[in-house]
C-alpha cells in the first residue's frame, strides 16, 4: 500500500528508492533516498531527499523508520526534482 501525505492541501506519494550512500563518521548508519510524487496534481514537479537509515535496514524499509510529521519536514526542504530529457 502506498503511503501517501497530505501537505499543505495536496496529495503526495512518498516511495523508498534503491539509492544508498554512506553516513561519513556515523559507522552504523547510512543514507537512503526518498521521492515524493505528486497525487492529482501533475503540475507540481517530483521532490527527492535523503534519509538517516539504520544499520542493517534495507533501502526500501527506510520510511518505516520515520513517522508522517518527520516527512512532511523533510518535504519542505528536499529538492525538485528536474526529469526533463535532454
């Protein structure tokens, strides 16, 4: 099931995405990417942001470390993103 966050009126998904980095200094834990799509609103353009996940947590359980009002936070700050083909 999807999860989806209401914001500020409009409707986003919110998905795990397969993209990991390395937390430097912090050994148990790591980044994993998150994207925000928007619900009915196709004008709005796709938001990404990267989150704190545990040590050994796989990349796709990462939203089930975080509850609704940490990521609706973390919208406001996470960047759009651009997905015009060049």
């Amino acid at each position: 099931m999807p999860r989806v966050l209401d914001i500020d009126g409009f409707e986003w998904e919110v998905k795990a995405l397969p993209e990991t980095a390395p937390h430097p200094g912090a050994a148990r834990w790591s980044y994993a990417k998150i994207r925000f799509d928007p619900v009915g609103h196709d004008d709005s353009p796709p938001r990404e942001a990267w989150l704190m996940l545990e040590e050994n947590v796989p990349a796709r359980n990462v939203l089930d470390q975080y509850n609704d009002d940490y990521l609706s936070e973390t919208f406001l700050v996470a960047e759009e993103v651009d997905e015009a083909v060049s």
